[in-house]
C-alpha cells in the first residue's frame, strides 16, 4: 500500500508513468492501473497548432505553454531571424521552423539556418 501511495504522489508531482515505473520498480501497467483516477497531465493546449512544441518549451523554460504557442502562431509569418529570407518550403533545409532562446523567447527560421545556429552555438 505504501508502494501505491509513493506512485501517487510521485505522479501528482509531475513524473510521467514510465519514469515512475522505472523509479519504483513497479511494472509500468501497474502504475497506469493506479494512477488512472487522478487527473491527467494535460497542458489543455497541445492538441492546437503548435501545441506540442509550445508544451515542450514551456516546461523547458516554465513559461506558460499558451503565451509560447500565440507567439508561434503570430510569428508564423515573419522572415528568418537568421538569413532575413521570408520565403519557406514545406519540408528540407528551406521549411519552416522555429527557433527558442533559454529565456522562453521564439523568433521564426528556417530549418537549415536554425540547425547551424544551433550547433555553432
């Protein structure tokens, strides 16, 4: 029983099944079975438009997950932050992405000029 109130509690806290399972030694559906009561980890957002990037950078940077995702969404037409091109391709080195700063901040790129941002960073 104290096994079940620590995976709980780890889980009201935050972690994720998987990381639960894997911190007590619980088999992970086991963990599911417990936990299938308590309310879900849900960000009510991630389902929108960028939802899932905005999501991740939001609990990178604890900035709010939405005030992420309508900067994304008001940005989406801007040029590159990096080359000043405002033309973008649907997919390649050329296609639309966005880039993050530590701070939470979010300026639109393309994919080609945000990886070698990144890496000669």
């Amino acid at each position: 029983m104290a096994r079940k109130k620590r995976v709980r509690e780890l889980y009201l806290a935050g972690s994720m099944p998987k990381q639960i399972a894997k911190e007590t030694g619980t088999p992970y559906s086991t963990v599911k079975t417990w936990i299938a009561d308590l309310p879900r980890h849900t960000t009510g957002f991630s389902q929108r438009r960028h939802g899932q990037r905005a999501a991740r950078v939001a609990r990178l940077t604890k900035r709010e997950g939405e005030a992420i995702r309508l900067e994304m969404e008001a940005k989406e037409n801007d040029p590159c932050v990096f080359c000043g091109n405002s033309s973008f391709e649907e997919k390649g080195w050329l296609g639309s992405a966005f880039h993050h700063y530590e701070d939470g901040r979010v300026d639109h790129a393309h994919m080609g000029c945000n990886a070698v941002r990144r890496h000669a960073a």
